[in-house]
C-alpha cells in the first residue's frame, strides 16, 4: 500500500514538471529526484541517456543538453561524463524545482 502510494505521488509529481516548468525547471527536478533515489548524493549517475531523459520529460535532447549547458555554465553542477553529474551548488538546483 505504502509503496503504491509513493508511486502515484512521484508520478503525479511527473505530471507537474512536465507540464508547468520551463526546461532547466525540469531537469533541475529530474536530477533532484534521480539524487534522492540514490540516496542524496551529491554526485549520481544518470539510468538513463540524454534522449531518454529528453522523452521522459516531454523535451528534445537539444533541449536537455542546452538545459545541462545551462545549469553547468551556472556553476549548479558539473559534468564528469555523459551519465555522470556532480552537484556544485545543490541548494540551486533545489530551488529551480519550485
């Protein structure tokens, strides 16, 4: 029950990202999200490619590398690899989410 509960909140929380942020906002709660299931790490590596991600959040995968581009250009995080993204300043990264 509990973890049905959990699913029909994150994907109702899905539902939110998709359809009322901007493009950082998304990928911002995305990684947010990504980072909590690993266990809150400041680095955590992605289960997913940048097409995936660019599907799952309704965006094409230039706007999820420009939005990546944006958040690294920022100093928000840094990207050591493809699938690998450590978090600089995550209190940002947080606040892109609301």
């Amino acid at each position: 029950m509990v973890l049905a509960l959990g699913s029909m909140i994150r994907a109702q929380e899905h539902l939110l990202v998709v359809g009322r942020q901007s493009a950082v906002e998304k990928l911002a709660a995305f990684l947010v999200d990504i980072a909590e299931r690993q266990g809150d790490l400041e680095q955590i590596d992605l289960p997913m490619t940048r097409v995936d991600i660019g599907e799952y959040l309704g965006m094409t995968i230039e706007t999820v590398s420009r939005s990546f581009s944006r958040l690294r250009d920022e100093g928000i995080l840094r990207l050591h690899n493809a699938r690998t993204v450590e978090f600089i300043k995550p209190e940002c990264l947080r606040r892109l989410c609301r």
